[in-house]
C-alpha cells in the first residue's frame, strides 16, 4: 500500500496504539509513515487473491490463517516496527494476540502502489527477509508481474507475469492462477 513522506518518531506501541482509529500508518525503526487509501485494482486483486488461499486452507482444514489489511504486523519492539501488509498467512497461532500478530507471518503478498513502488521492492523486502517471513511475494498491477522471494527455498526476485500460474512455496499443492485472478481488471 503507499506511503507518504517519513513522518517524527513513535518509539513504543503505546504511542503507535494512541493514533487516531481512522489513521492508517507503518512504522518502520520508529520512523511513521501514513499510508494513503487503496485503489480500486488494488482492492480487486486483494479479493480475487485472499479467496484462493482462505479457500485452500480451509479445504486441508490447515491450521494456518488468512487476514487482509488492514491488520497489524509487529516485527520489532526494539526498535518498533509494526507493518500492515496487504495479505498474510500465520500459521503459528501463539502469534496472534487479538488485535495483532506479533512475529513474523509465513507468507505476505503486498500489491505496489503506482506512487511508492520502492516500499514493497526494496524497504518491505529487507524487513521481511530480516524478520523471518517464510516467503514474500509482490504483485505489481503496473508492471502486470508477480516476483516471489521464497527466503526458505534462497529463491530471491524469480519473475513472473500475469498469464502465470504460480506455486506457493510454503505449501505442497497450492497454485494461483493469474489469468483467473485478474481477469476482474482487464488484465
């Protein structure tokens, strides 16, 4: 999701929490950066990719679980980095504390924003690798691409386009198939 320009520091949850409900923001080593809404083919392509996986998962009746953005992924508490990637799978229940998930999801797709691609390509990149994500893909409607980095597997920036059918590593079985995905946007 966009970004906007690098905002004076929240050193501690307390201080992330106390921001306005309707404020949509990430922290990223303390620095807060407000987060613009959505676009329509963003939101698109969240839906046509969150039902696939919620649907995989329920059908193994797996453990793991799906969420959407808006919510809270706190990577750090020192320095405190807290994330809100667009879609997420975390398998380890303990993680999660009824308002977010504490550690590292397994999987994290984002969808780049025309105005700030180097969030998702470069700066969401090194936290999540850093941080323990299992793997992490970024799908740009711009670019009409797909690059997953399968950090368990040293798979890093391995290109696709949107006529790909794609495997998600972390499990056996499960495939997206772009063309059904974006299909909605004319893609």
């Amino acid at each position: 999701m966009p970004t906007t320009q690098k905002q004076p520091n929240i050193t501690t949850l307390e201080e992330y929490e106390a921001l306005p409900e309707d404020v949509r923001a990430e922290i990223f080593d303390e620095d807060i950066y407000y987060m613009a809404s959505p676009s329509q083919v963003h939101q698109t392509l969240l839906t046509e990719l969150l039902v696939p996986i919620r649907n995989y998962i329920k059908g193994k009746t797996g453990e793991c679980q799906v969420f959407p953005a808006p919510f809270d992924v706190k990577l750090s508490d020192k320095p405190l980095t807290i994330v809100q990637p667009d879609l997420m799978v975390i398998c380890d229940k303990s993680k999660l504390d009824g308002k977010r998930c504490n550690g590292a999801p397994d999987f994290i797709i984002e969808i780049v924003s025309p105005n700030n691609p180097s969030d998702d390509y470069i700066r969401k990149l090194y936290y999540y690798k850093n941080a323990g994500v299992r793997e992490y893909w970024i799908v740009d409607p711009q670019r009409k691409t797909v690059t997953v980095n399968y950090f368990e597997g040293n798979l890093f920036n391995v290109p696709y386009t949107f006529d790909s059918v794609i495997k998600v590593n972390i499990y056996e079985d499960l495939y997206l198939s772009f063309p059904e995905i974006t299909r909605l946007l004319g893609a």
